[in-house]
C-alpha cells in the first residue's frame, strides 16, 4: 500500500509539535491491514443507450477497475453477465464473457418475446463479487420496448405524502457552547427528496428560520445549550410535528471545515471550556488509503490545514483522535474534483445531411491540460433512446455510489459543472449521507470481515471418477485429457490431471470455445469405465446470493415537464434489425457445431469390413485391425448432446460468449443513392478507443436517413486511474 504524508503547518498563536511516530505509524497501519484485506475491484458498465427496442443487439463496455486506485485491473478474467427483467425479477440472459486486461467488449440480443419493461445489466467478477458485502453496485438498467412509437413522455414523479426529516450535526455530535453547523434532509417514503422551510425553536421560541437550498437539504448554524430545549418545525410542507435535534453534550470536541480551496482544506478543531489541553491527531483518508496525518495541541480552538496536492479526487474521510486515538469527531469533504480526464471533442460540421461522413476529433487531458492516453467507449445514438431520468454514469458510479452506502438521488447534478451550486450541494451531501455510510470507514471494513470470500471463481475444477462409484475395475485410472473446439483453427491442448485425477479448466480454455463449447475428452478407450466430472454451478451461486444482497442504483431525477411534440414516424416504418437465431427443438437436441455433427455422424456409421490403421491408410495390409477390433455399431435413433458426449466420453463446457462487430454503414459515389432506406439510430459504437501520446484520437462514421438531434457519449479511463466523461450532440437534416 502506498502511503504519502504531507506535513503541514500550522498558524494562529499555536506552538508546531512534531509528529508522534508510534501513534502515527499505528493510525496508518489500522486502517492500513483493514484494507489490505478487503481488496476487491469495482465494476462498471455503460451501454450505448438506455433504452432498447425488441430484436436489437444491446452493446456494453465492461470497466473492472481497482477499488483503491480506479486503475484496470487484471486480477479478474471472467465476467459473468446477466440479463434480469425487474418486474419478475426474472433472469432472461446469462453469459460468460473474456476480461482483457481489465476491460470488456460485449453485446447481446433482446430477443422479441421478451415484454416491455425495465430491464437491469449486472456483471459479477471473482474480485468483485463477494461474500464479505451486503450491497451490489455493478448494475445498468434500461428500457426495452416493442417499438420506440409506444415511448411514453415522461410524466411528474408522484410523492409519497408521508415525510421524513433528518438533522446530522458536522463531525458527529452537538456540544454545548460551541457553534456548529446542523444539516438537514428532508425525503419522503420512496426516498425522493421534500423542499421545506421552517424554523428551529429554543425553549418554544422561534430562534431562527431555514429552508432547503437543494434536493430536500439545507444547513443551519448556531450555538446548542445543553440546559434548554430545540425543536425543528416545518412550515413547509406545513406540519405541526416538532423534529428533536440530537443530544447536546455537555463537554466536547468538534470538527468544523471552515473553507476548501483547490489548494487546502482548513479544519477547525474546537473543545469546551475547562477540559484539558491535550495532543489530538486529525488523518486524511481516501479509499482505505491515509495521504495526510496531522498532529497539534489542542487548548481551546485549533486550525489545521490540509494541502491537497497530489491526492486524487473523490471523498476523504477526516477524522479528529484523542491523545489515546480514540476517535472523538469525524467529517466527509469532496475533494480534487479537477483531477480528471477533460475530453474535448471537435465535429468537422455544425450540422449533417443524411448519409452524410461525420469526422470527429477527441482530445484527452488532465488536470494540468498535458497530453494523457485514455481507453474510451463512444456511442452515437438518436435523442429518442436516451432515457433522462437516468443520472449514472463513469463518475457517478466510481466517485459516489460505490463510495456511500444507500441509494443517491439525481448524482450526476453533483459533476455538472453548469450548476452554480455544485460544491455547496455536493458538501450537503456528504453532510446528510451520514460519515457512517462511507463504505471505507472502519467499523464498515471490519463488518466485512476477512478475508475476502468470492461467490464465483475464474477457474473451474474437474475430476475424472469412475462412471459408476460402486463398480470396480482393474483399468487404470486415465489422466490424459484433450481440449479443443469445433473450430481446428485454434488448435488443440493436453492436460494431464493429477494422481487423484483432479485438474483445472482455466479461462484460456474457456476462450477456445468461443462463441460455443469448449470440449474435454478423456483419453482412454472408448468403453472405459471412467469419465470427466466438471459442473459449473456460478450462476446458481450468483442467483443465491443476489437474493440477500441489496441492488444500489441512483434514484431517478425528476424532470420538469415540458410541451412535447414526439416525431413523426412517416419516414420510419419499422428498424433495421438483424436476427440473431438459436436452433432448437423441443425434445432440447441441440446441435450447435461441427464437431456434435461429427460424433453423430459416427454414431450413425453402419457396420463394415473397413477399417483405418493407426496412419490414417484405409485397410493397411502392414497394420492389420488390433485383436478384438469391432467396429462402431450402428445408431439410426436421434440422440441428444449429451448423450453423443456420453458415447465418446467427452464433456462440454460453454465457452465465452462470441464477439460481434458492430455494424457501420458506409457511403460513396454509388452508394449514397441506394433506394434501401437506412433506419440505423445506434450510428456508432466503439468500446476500444485508444488516445496516442498527444492524447488525440479521430474516428469516422455515417449518418442514417433519420432526421433528427444525435447525442453521443463518451466515458473512459486512463492507466493511472483518472475517471472522465463526456456528452454532445449534433443534428441531421434530409437533403
């Protein structure tokens, strides 16, 4: 674990203690161990849009990113990827799919019978999915329709009459005598934030009035007397029930941020009168990781000032020890929210015709404006598909929802830079989410436990046992298996399993079956006694556990509801769609590639006086048929899969799903004319885009005949953990 220590100074009338290295390295290394313990990676998915219609190919980029640092990481090999229909809570896909070096390049099919409704993407990796917590993060969801002429315009969000209101004072507590800061939020049953005004009463009189200033929250300010009595009542929504404040304390210490540049964070720590001065110790922490401790005296107030210098963006933890490092107070504060990629983006047009090239420039920079290599995805995506009450993304996901336990409402509001109010909103936030729900906090790691237990593993172990367990035989046990694929391009591997015939199926197995099976077969005469044993169980064990575990996912904004004219659709009959077809039959004979067709055909062969030698010669005179040769018998019956597999001790194992290029159209001189209509609203889709050294990279797409406002997203990553993402749009016109 890398660990940085920034000292700093500090001002006022107070003396600069140097720093306590045991109580110090002990800080460092409580946390420290927690966290060594409780590394997991964090997984992300974007779409290409959020809404769908039947018979269409949703294509996703996997993210698998360290949970400390946000860099891809390589610890994972499989993601296992399920479709689940909300309503029934019913899972309809379920895939394996190959992770390269952190990321994934993925799609699947909506197949026409699936109904209309919301629908949720969820991924599962060895490192990401665990025993160890109670929550899941690694969600997309997105609607599916028959046909995008049923889109419903939106309509306003119904509240629950029913209100709740919290007070959460800065650092923890309220001590009588000292100022400080009281949050608030106000939400109804479904979560869904409540604007109020209202007033703070002392000893039944009005002390001081306050309203929410965004999504239900607010602060107030002002100094707790431990001797009277405080009350909060609303006059909006008007209410006649009184809201207690917290205890007040009668003595002791409290944490207050007193302001936040881009360079430092200045905290003030303040005791009451009469208790002793002693040594405190304030640490900085981020994602399990201490970048800043300080120590001073405290008499009555101290000022301590943090620099933020090379600390990553996202939420730090502060917390005030006692000289016995106790923890007595502790704050949340958001910080280095520069720290990012910058994607610009640079259309060669303003405006496009129909069919039209479109060239687009991207530009990749951090923080400082140099040159970074990113790996980003890009969609193009007609407006209608876009689901505006979804409010996830890259950031989002990684900065906020995985950092805080609990359902956030609208948290892409809080990386909107358009919003004046961003950084006062962002600190309400973390004010009312309460320190306790920060999922890096102490007492949150050691509820985990350790060490980490995974629910599904990159490696499946199999055994080569006996058909029948009670029978005995004098053959040998075989240990010699043979791995391949349908497809003789990939070639073909041997194992050799131990003495107690267990061996492992790795995902470098599982990619040569690609896009179907992976086949083992034991190498041992066609009527030995043995067989392979290997069931995959990961999606039972991912179904099981996803019952007891809690789905967080923001809570959709609410959108002011504007006149809409939805577009005509005279020009649209119906979507290009292309099919992507499963052949089976009701009795489950399935015969999905070359080599279940070659064991059927050999189970098939008739009988004959012919026979191959050991060279592949047809009836070689110089290597007669072996003592008690016979040949295959003769099968006319229909037999299943299995059944094949079974007669030629072979085993199938799905391998990962199959890759699919996305389609692009392209036009010329000749094409441009062609009388087939082109309905494409997915224009493009790359999931693979690398910046070079000077951060640029360009790609090239054509337009459809739709006629309409095109919006594209851009997400990414870099090697050393940056987060950045991107939106714009652009319209087409017919010629």
């Amino acid at each position: 674990m890398i660990k940085k220590l920034i000292f700093f100074f500090m001002f006022c009338s107070f003396h600069l203690f140097s720093q306590n290295n045991i109580i110090t390295d002990q800080l460092i290394e409580q946390l420290d161990s927690l966290t060594r313990n409780n590394t997991s990676d964090v997984v992300y998915l974007q779409t290409s849009k959020n809404i769908y219609e039947t018979e269409e190919d949703v294509w996703f980029k996997g993210y698998v990113l360290d949970g400390n640092y946000f860099m891809p990481s390589e610890r994972s090999k499989i993601l296992f990827v399920q479709l689940i229909e909300d309503k029934t809570d019913k899972v309809v896909w379920e895939k394996k799919y190959e992770i390269e070096k952190g990321f994934v390049n993925g799609h699947l099919f909506l197949d026409s019978k699936l109904p209309e409704g919301t629908y949720s993407l969820v991924a599962y990796s060895s490192f990401s999915y665990t025993k160890n917590t109670k929550e899941f993060y690694a969600v997309k969801k997105f609607e599916v329709l028959k046909s995008i002429k049923s889109k419903a315009i939106a309509n306003p969000v119904q509240k629950e009459s029913a209100l709740q209101f919290y007070t959460f004072p800065e650092g923890g507590n309220l001590v009588s005598g000292i100022k400080t800061t009281l949050a608030f939020k106000a939400v109804d049953s479904n979560g869904l934030p409540v604007n109020v005004s209202g007033n703070l009463y002392e000893n039944n009189v009005p002390l001081l009035d306050f309203k929410s200033s965004h999504a239900g929250m607010g602060s107030l300010v002002f100094t707790p007397n431990v001797n009277k009595k405080y009350y909060i009542q609303l006059t909006t929504p008007v209410s006649k029930e009184q809201y207690p404040l917290a205890k007040i304390y009668q003595s002791g210490k409290t944490l207050q941020l007193i302001e936040q540049t881009k360079e430092d964070l200045i905290f003030k720590v303040s005791q009451s009168a009469g208790l002793n001065e002693e040594n405190v110790c304030l640490r900085l922490q981020i994602r399990g990781m201490v970048y800043s401790i300080a120590r001073g005296l405290l008499k009555k107030e101290l000022i301590i000032k943090f620099p933020l210098k090379d600390i990553p963006q996202g939420i730090a933890e502060i917390i005030l020890f006692n000289e016995n490092s106790v923890p007595e107070a502790e704050r949340l504060v958001y910080i280095n929210s520069d720290q990012k990629l910058n994607i610009k983006v640079e259309l060669d047009k303003k405006n496009y015709d129909t069919r039209d090239k479109v060239t687009l420039k991207i530009k990749v920079t951090d923080q400082n404006q140099q040159p970074i290599v990113a790996h980003l995805a890009l969609s193009i995506y007609d407006e209608l598909y876009k689901n505006k009450r979804d409010s996830k993304n890259i950031l989002t996901h990684y900065f906020l929802s995985t950092q805080l336990k609990g359902n956030i409402y609208d948290p892409e509001y809080y990386f909107n830079e358009q919003n004046e109010d961003l950084k006062q909103s962002l600190n309400l936030l973390l004010l009312t989410q309460g320190w306790r729900s920060y999922v890096w906090e102490e007492s949150n790691l050691r509820e985990q436990g350790t060490p980490q237990r995974p629910i599904v593993f990159d490696e499946l172990k199999a055994k080569i046992n006996l058909k029948n367990p009670d029978s005995k035989s004098k053959e040998p046990q075989p240990q010699g298996v043979k791995i391949f694929s349908s497809d003789e391009k990939k070639g073909t591997d041997f194992l050799i399993a131990d003495a107690n015939g267990t061996f492992t199926i790795t995902p470098n197995d599982l990619k040569k079956g690609e896009g179907g099976y992976t086949y083992l077969k034991l190498i041992a005469p066609q009527n030995s006694k043995y067989s392979i044993n290997a069931k995959d169980f990961s999606f039972e064990n991912i179904n099981k556990e996803r019952k007891i575990k809690t789905t967080i996912y923001p809570i959709p904004a609410e959108l002011e509801i504007k006149p809409e004219v939805l577009r005509k659709f005279e020009d649209r009959p119906e979507i290009n769609k292309l099919n992507e077809v499963l052949i089976t039959s009701k009795n489950k004979i399935i015969f999905r590639d070359k080599f279940i067709g070659k064991l059927d055909s050999l189970a098939k062969v008739k009988p004959s006086n012919d026979y191959v030698c050991e060279n592949g010669i047809l009836n070689c005179p110089k290597h007669p048929p072996y003592p008690g040769y016979k040949a295959v018998a003769g099968n006319n019956e229909q037999l299943t899969e299995s059944e094949l597999l079974s007669m030629f001790n072979t085993i199938a194992i799905k391998g990962f799903y199959g890759k699919k290029v996305f389609y692009e159209a392209f036009y010329d001189d000749v094409t441009l004319n062609d009388p087939i209509p082109d309905y494409r609203n997915t224009l493009f889709w790359k999931p693979d885009i690398i910046t070079n050294e000077q951060g640029e990279a360009t790609v090239t797409f054509f337009c459809s005949d739709i006629n309409t406002l095109f919006l594209g997203n851009i997400e990414g990553v870099s090697g050393d953990g940056l987060l950045g993402a991107e939106n714009f749009q652009f319209a087409v016109k017919k010629k």
